[in-house]
C-alpha cells in the first residue's frame, strides 16, 4: 500500500491508533528484493483493561498467514 505522508497522519490521529509511532523497516518482496516501509507499532503495550482481543485475533490470524516467524505472532496480544 503506498500512502502519502498526510495520508499516513491522516490515518493515525484517530483516537484508536493514536498510541503506533512509525519505525523505517526494509520489506522483503517475493522476488528476494527490499524496499523501504513504515511499520507502526505500539511503543507501550495497552493495560489489560484496554487490550482488543478481537483486533489482536485478526492480527494473529494475517501474521500466520503471511508466515511471519513464529514468535512475533505468538507476541501478538
């Protein structure tokens, strides 16, 4: 997905996403190539009272099928 830099602002100031800060990461294509990416990731993990099991499911549930390594998705909460 390519988005523009007030694109990428735009998506995070909702209240609910608010909390992910962008990291530079190189993604690897099929193709064995990589190119530069923006992954967002919560710096402090929620409370547990303001954990979404449901969101965190879903993430799971992508990160096994991309086949990410194991113990990211295990780290998934």
């Amino acid at each position: 997905m390519e988005l523009s830099h007030a694109e990428i602002e735009q998506l995070y100031s909702e209240a609910s996403v608010s909390a992910y800060r962008p990291e530079a990461v190189l993604a690897q294509l099929a193709d064995g190539s990589y190119i530069p990416a923006l992954c967002f990731n919560l710096v402090v993990p929620p409370a547990p009272d303001e954990a979404n099991s449901d969101y965190a499911g879903k993430l799971r549930d992508l990160a096994r099928r991309l086949n990410l390594p194991q113990g990211y998705v295990e780290g998934i909460r």
